[in-house]
C-alpha cells in the first residue's frame, strides 16, 4: 500500500492547491499527530481496510444493526468518510456528520455522492480516476471481441463436443469497421487507442472536442450511431447521462451493430436494450454494467448474441490495488495538511 502513496504524494511540489499537486512524503514533519475519526461505508478491499484502520480510528457503518442510532452516537465526531462508487454518500448521511471534511472514494465514478450538498458544505470529494482506464479498456476491447468472434459460444461449442460434428459458424471482423465512442474520457481514449491498434475506424460523441487526437467528432449522438459498426458507451453516470442511449439510438445502430457497456448501467435504458436484441434491431452486446446489479434481465441471460461479465471491468489485481492506494493517499494528504490529489470539489 505505501508503495504508490509515496510516490504519489513525494512527487508532487508542496505548496500548490491544485488537485493534482503534491503533498507530503510520508515522513514528513506533518504526518497526522492524533488519529482521527472516519466513517467507512461498507467493506474496502482488505489492504485499503488495513491502511485505513493503521492511521485513522475507524468506524464501519455497515455493522450498525440500527444506522440512524449509530450515527447519531458517533456522528459529530466522524471527519472523514471512506465509500466506493457504488455506494457514495448521499445528503442524509453528511447531514449526520457536522465535521464532515473530505469524502474519499474509491473509484472513477461519483454519481452515487450529492455533490451539490458537498459543495455547500464545502466537504471535499475525491475518486480515483486514472489508474484504472487500462483495465476498463481492455475489458471493453476484450467485450467487443466476444461478441464479434463469438468467443464464448465457441468455448461452449468445443467444450459440448460438437467440434467433431462439424465447423463452428462464421463470425464478424472487426478491422476496417467504425467503433464509435460515447464519451472520450480517460476511459474512451484508451478504448480508441486499442481500437485503432485493430484497425478500427474512430468516431467519438463527447461534450468537449479533442481535435489534437485527429478522431472524427460528431455533435449529434443519432448520426453516430448510424454511421457506428460498435457502438462502445465510456459515459459518466449521473442526470446528464441516464438512460441517454434509448430505443431510437439503438434503431439508429441497426441490425449490424454492436453495443458493449462499461461505463454505468444508468447510461442505457435496459428494457430498450432487451427489446432491442429480442426484434433482432441490433445484433448483439457485451455488458459488464447493469440497472440494478447484481440482478440481470433474464432475457438476456439466454441471448446467445450478448456476452455478460460481472462489473469487472476494473477487476484486477494490479488494478485494485492502485485504486486503494489512491483512496488512501487522498485521505491522508487531507488529514496531514497538503491538498488532496485528485479533487472532485
């Protein structure tokens, strides 16, 4: 764990107040003089839970047999909250911690934290953007490949014997076709270096232009997902985006097209999606995001043409363990006086 956080924090310059810039080293004069009190949310990846009991006096709400009485017994005293993505902190629970002074959360996505309440209080948020954009790129890669070259009905095909009874059936190429991007973030522009490395055409839809990376960008969602071959959604969560790829985006991909999910199960309207494979509108899917997960639509647990994959986008270890130590990093920076280093608000 102390590996990252001290090249995190010792290599940015002291002194500056940008999210991206350096705390203290670890041995530093402004280490924390008393261990101070914080709020974990729900159980954190074990080295992540280690660090954080090690400095901190940790409490673990989702222990409290009775929430709102636990809370209101240890509230005043919490300062910092420790949650993930999927989880975040809503207004009720800062309401309940008047000392409230830095959410670290673990994960690139803050959608399930009311920034607005934060803001006004002036309480700090931070994720964990970056370290995880490779991992969430191969896994939209690797989706995209499953469904095209059937790899797992290939797997089931061998694995049943049906080899000795005949030739696989014939599968798409993914070379030479359009992959079209929803959102080129950190996420969606290693999607496209990937893509391109394939020999992949590249279009993008994405509020703020990138002409240095000389993609196509295209202002209205429907024209690119008429002109998409694949149609891979690296969206944030949140209002802006929910259910934004609907029924008529789906009919505008057509019968050929292909869509793959890693961003947030919100961005998609899933009863859409289900009907949408069921007419045949759209070929197939790889989803690794859902509405409501863990529960997935049994209609598509049947679906020979849709590759399911359970939120692991970013399910490695290398890749969780940057995660925690970034968690980490950002609450500690916070509590020995330097700025945190990747702020939301």
């Amino acid at each position: 764990m102390c590996t990252l956080l001290v090249k995190l924090i010792a290599n940015q310059e002291p002194g500056s107040g940008d999210s991206e810039s350096p705390g203290r080293p670890l041995n530093s004069p402004m280490m924390i003089a008393s261990k101070v009190e914080v709020l974990v949310t729900v159980p954190l990846l074990p080295s992540l839970m280690a660090a954080v009991e090690g400095e901190f006096t940790v409490h673990k709400l989702w222990l409290a047999p009775d929430r709102g009485a636990y809370l209101q017994e240890h509230g005043a005293a919490i300062r910092g909250i420790v949650t993930t993505a999927l989880v975040g902190a809503d207004a009720a629970l800062m309401q309940a911690l008047p000392r409230l002074e830095i959410i670290s959360g673990f994960g690139v996505g803050y959608e399930t934290v009311d920034i607005e309440a934060a803001r006004h209080r002036g309480i700090i948020v931070t994720n964990t953007p970056g370290v995880l954009t490779d991992c969430v790129a191969d896994t939209a890669l690797a989706l995209l490949l499953a469904v095209t070259r059937r790899i797992c009905g290939a797997d089931r095909y061998v694995r049943a014997g049906k080899w000795l009874q005949g030739r696989f059936p014939l599968s798409t190429k993914v070379g030479g076709k359009n992959c079209c991007i929803a959102g080129l973030g950190n996420v969606g522009q290693a999607i496209a270096a990937r893509a391109q490395a394939f020999c992949m055409k590249i279009g993008y839809y994405d509020p703020y232009p990138k002409p240095d990376l000389g993609y196509r960008r295209y202002e209205d969602l429907e024209a690119m997902a008429r002109d998409a071959d694949f149609l891979m959604l690296a969206l944030p969560g949140g209002k802006e985006t929910d259910r934004l790829i609907d029924g008529h985006i789906l009919a505008c991909l057509g019968r050929k097209g292909i869509l793959i999910n890693v961003s947030r199960g919100s961005v998609l309207d899933q009863e859409a999606l289900v009907k949408a494979l069921t007419a045949g509108t759209i070929a197939g899917a790889g989803l690794d995001v859902f509405e409501n997960e863990p529960q997935v639509p049994a209609e598509l647990l049947k679906m020979e043409n849709v590759v399911l994959t359970p939120h692991l986008a970013s399910g490695t270890y290398e890749t969780r363990e940057a995660m925690g130590q970034l968690t980490f990093a950002n609450l500690h920076a916070h509590f020995a006086g330097s700025p945190v280093l990747t702020r939301v608000v």
